[in-house]
C-alpha cells in the first residue's frame, strides 16, 4: 500500500491583543515590530518567527516525501515502457521502482573481510576454498544488473563488481552429474537455483555496488547475486557455493516460497 503524505495544517499565532492594534500588526508583518523602539517585544517576535520556521519546515519535509513518491512513480512508467534484449519487459508485472536498496533483514554474518571463507564444494573435481583476497585474485567483472524483491520493489542499474560463479564453476571442475547450485550463508541460510541457470554471465559473487562496499545489512562483505530470479537467491553472507546433483530447496523455499522464483513468471509462492 502506497503510504499518503500530506503537509501538517496550523495557524498561524495572532498577535496578543494587549499590545495595541499598532504593535499587533507590526508583529504580525514579515518586516517586523521596531524592536529599537519597542524591545520588550523582542521575545515574542524570536518566537514566532520560530514558529513560521518549524511549520514552513514541515510542510517542506511532507512535500519532499509526496516529490520522492512521485518520482519514484515516473521511474516505474518508464521502466514499464522498455523491453530488455531477451524480449521481455524491464519491469516484471507487480513491480515499483525504488533508488536503492531496501534493508530485508535476515540473521546477519560477522561481516569482516578478515574473516571471510568461501567453500566452493560438492559435485566438483576439485574442491577449494577462498579467503576474500584470494576472491580479488580472481578474473573480475563490473556490470550494471537490475534486481526484483518479491515484496514488490526493483532497483535498477546497479553496477555490481565481483565473481562471476562461471569462474569458479571452471576452477572447481564441475562433473557432468551436477544439476543445481546451493549458495550457502551465515546461520545455515541456503538458496538453489538450476546449475543451468547460474551459470550464466550475470550471475556472480559481489563484494562491490556502485562503487562501494555492501553495508553488513546488505550482506557484506560478500553476497551472490541472481538478477533474474526473485532477490531472495541472492544470499547476503556468503559463506559457500555448492553444487549438486538432486535439488535442495532452500530456506525461504521450504517455507513457502517458489523454488525457481522467475519474477516475470510471478513465481512468488509454491
């Protein structure tokens, strides 16, 4: 539901009616009472001018909020008017734009580079694990990639930075019989998608948006990101990526949730 915004209303503080017409409406007036003649009126004046202050503050403030809204409105049509290279619209169906990303909660990871691992396991020739300067080490990329929560937002053209799991997939030797991918995450959190799937281009290990680091409620420091499925597959915290033969649904999948999670599909629920 969308929230209303709309400015606080109020009065203005008439002028006290003791002071004498004359005083009153040079109390009243933007130029102000003749504080050298009348200085006993100084406190007053100071006060009210506070007054209009505050309240022109807050009419500004709510203003701001309906702007920001409406801004977000026209983001929304325009992205609703284009189509991506694969044919299908930018904007999957049930979507509001917003500029950045919206804190989802989870149980956070300790969140240091320091003590980053990653295990790279399963279904693979040869296992290995990374502490996060050896994931530097790795061939980077840095591409901008839209990406849909199923509580209805989408940010688009993030740039993101990092891995592709491509890369780690060659590294690891993948056997034939692997069939999905298990990304693994602080407090025992897992999300599987196809192997297929992640495989593709846009699909990496992410350590960098905009420029800038992951805050720890955005996953920090190292997070996967899937762009075209539903934002929860993307795992903050990353602590593994595993790959297997039979499918594994993970923990908001068990719960209800899709298992594949194709926003255009409006795969939010089982």
């Amino acid at each position: 539901m969308r929230n209303s915004h709309r400015p606080d209303s109020g009065q203005d503080l008439g002028p006290s009616s003791d002071l004498g017409s004359n005083l009153g409406s040079n109390l009243g007036s933007n130029l102000g009472p003749n504080l050298g003649r009348y200085p006993d009126l100084g406190p007053a004046w100071q006060r009210r001018q506070f007054l209009k202050t505050a309240a022109a503050g807050t009419a500004f403030f709510a203003l701001g909020g309906a702007l920001v809204h409406l801004a977000a409105d026209d983001l929304t049509r325009e992205a609703q008017a284009q189509t991506r290279g694969d044919g299908r619209k930018r904007l999957p169906p049930g979507q509001r734009v917003i500029e950045k990303l919206k804190p989802m909660g989870g149980e956070e990871g300790p969140g240091d580079v320091k003590s980053f691992r990653l295990r790279v396991h399963g279904a693979v020739k040869t296992p290995f694990e990374l502490d996060y300067g050896e994931l530097l080490k790795l061939p980077q990329v840095e591409q901008a990639a839209d990406v849909h929560c199923v509580t209805g937002w989408s940010m688009l053209d993030g740039l993101w930075k990092g891995v592709q799991l491509a890369v780690l997939a060659e590294k690891a030797g993948v056997k034939d019989e692997a069939r999905h991918v298990i990304f693994e995450a602080a407090h025992g959190y897992t999300a599987n998608m196809p192997l297929k799937e992640a495989l593709a281009p846009a699909v990496m290990l992410t350590y960098r948006l905009n420029g800038k680091p992951f805050a720890l409620r955005h996953g920090a420091p190292v997070r996967s990101l899937v762009p075209d499925l539903y934002f929860w597959k993307s795992a903050k915290w990353l602590t593994g990526v595993r790959f297997v033969k039979i499918d594994e649904p993970g923990y908001w999948e068990t719960r209800g949730y899709h298992n594949h999670a194709d926003p255009w599909k409006e795969e939010r629920y089982a």
